[in-house]
C-alpha cells in the first residue's frame, strides 16, 4: 500500500511514517519542516520505500501533483500545532491548519484517494465541567487552535457528504513520548517534566498543579490512525488512554521513575488552557477496535529511557 503521510517529520507524524515502514508499506512524506524537524525521521531515511517531500499543506499546485490515485490514504498530521501559539498568532494557525487542511481535502477528491485520517484535537470540548468527554458532546472551543480543528472536522464531514471522500476525525488527548520537542516556548508538559526533572531541576506548573489530563502514549495513537485508515469507520472519535492525572501526580511520578526529587514551582495559568480532560474512548473500541496499551507509568518509562539515550 502507499500512504502519505502531512507532517511526517512531526512527533506524532514520524511515529506514523516508522510504523508503516515497519509494515513494509510505501510512504510520502510532505513536510515544510516549520515544526516537524527532519532529525525525527533521520533513522528511517534510507528505508527505499519512503519519499520525503519538502514542501507546504498550504501549497494546493503541490498537493495535486503528490496525490495520484496510486495512493490508498492520507494521514494528515501537519498543522501548526500549540493552543498558546495560535493564540499569540491566529492568522498563521488559520492558514495553516484550516486552509491546509481543505487543500489536503480537495487533493485527495480529485485524485480519487479512498481515505483521510485527520489529527482532531480534544481541545474543541473547551473547559465545560462534563467528564468525561463524548464525541455527542457540544464543541466549545476557547482557543483559535481549537477552532481550527473544530472547522477542519466540518470540511472533513461536509467532503464525506458532498464527494464521497471517507475521513475519520481522531481527537487526540495530550499526546506525549519519543522524539517530543521539550525545548520550544510551546513544548508539551511532559517531555518540559522530564528533561528539567532529569536536570535536577525544578519544573513549573502554569496554575496550582490540580489541572488534570488524560495523556496519551504516542504509540496508542499511531494504533488508532492505522486501525482507523483499515477500517470503514467516519466521523469523530477521541483517542486517549481513559484516564486523568493531575500536574501535580505527573511530576511526582516522573520523580519516582527518574528517582530524582525536586521541589515543584508555580506560576500563572496559561490563556486558552482548559482545567480537566478526559475521554470516552468507547465509541473508537467499539467502531474500529481501539485499545490503549500503555499506562500512563509505562508510557513515561518508554518515554523517560528515551530522553536518557539523547
């Protein structure tokens, strides 16, 4: 089979891209390298059966030429990613993530592709005090990140309605693991966590630490990407582990595994951010045969021993 692959030197992206290399599958990678970085897939670049293309979502002309009815589905993971970021740029999120996105859409309509799996995001629940969150449930979005991916999700929808074109909408919660940036300003909390905890340092807390998330290994979420490309599922589905730990369990666990004890230290909380997350993931077991692998302890040792080895 082959396989493009949006944003494929991402974090998430490359995990995808290995994955299906493994698989003895082809892949395209089409990836501007804005934030995905080429060291993520530096491991597998000799592998014959992957194309790396540097170039733009946001560049249709390119998009027609790479898809051809030779390809049996996208995954498209490139978009400008961070709730922070957006909200200090929306324009840049906007082009990106929306426009980006019905490019990617309107490529693959007209290439006769059979299938996109696109790279939702739980942010569209907005804070409402619901938990744990349905796809049933209304989007609220409190970010311009979070309405690009509310948007994307319609155009997704509208396409299956209005062309045929098969998309499934996975909303990730929190993803951590391998190869995650810790050193942007818009660096996830766990590998930030980790690197300063394996410092010996202390790592601040936006807030007073109660804030809890359902975290997500990487690794769980290129399982539901390849269980929904095989499958006939569309629509929305949340991929997440099922479970909540707040800020504050987080670093102390990361403590225990790294057995480096540090004092924690506060600061305020960030715009756009929401208190809680956690997820149903029923309706994902149950449509296309998603099932977490990785507890939050054993996704962090996976995750810890990497960061040791850089």
């Amino acid at each position: 089979m082959t396989y493009i692959v949006t944003g494929g030197s991402g974090f998430i992206g490359s995990h995808i891209v290995e994955t299906l290399l493994n698989n003895n599958e082809q892949v395209i990678v089409i990836d501007n390298l804005a934030t995905g970085k080429i060291e993520n897939i530096e491991g597998f670049r000799q592998n014959h059966n992957l194309e790396f293309i540097n170039g733009s979502i946001t560049d249709l002309p390119l998009l027609q030429k790479i898809f051809t009815e030779d390809v049996d589905g996208i995954f498209h993971e490139g978009a400008i990613p961070s709730v922070q970021r957006s909200v200090e740029n929306p324009i840049a999120s906007n082009e990106a993530n929306i426009t980006g996105t019905l490019n990617v859409l309107v490529a693959a309509r007209d290439a006769g592709i059979q299938k996109v799996v696109f790279a939702a995001s739980s942010s569209v629940y907005g804070d409402t005090p619901t938990l744990p969150k349905l796809e049933t449930m209304p989007a609220n979005p409190h970010s311009p990140y979070a309405l690009t991916k509310y948007t994307c999700e319609q155009y997704c929808n509208l396409f299956s309605k209005l062309y045929g074109l098969q998309t499934t909408c996975l909303r990730y919660f929190n993803v951590y693991g391998p190869r995650q940036d810790p050193n942007s300003n818009y660096a996830a909390v766990i590998p930030k966590f980790i690197t300063t905890i394996l410092k010996k340092e202390s790592p601040v807390i936006h807030g007073d630490g109660l804030t809890s998330r359902d975290f997500t290994f990487v690794k769980d979420v290129v399982q539901a990407n390849l269980k929904a490309m095989q499958s006939d599922a569309q629509g929305v589905y949340n991929i997440a582990y099922g479970q909540r730990i707040t800020l504050n369990e987080l670093a102390k666990l990361i403590m225990n595994i790294t057995g480096n004890q540090v004092d924690l230290q506060y600061d305020a909380p960030r715009v756009g951010d929401v208190k809680h997350t956690l997820a149903d993931i029923t309706k994902a077991q149950t449509s296309f045969g998603y099932q977490p692998e990785y507890s939050i302890r054993k996704g962090l040792e996976e995750t810890i021993a990497w960061f040791k080895n850089q």
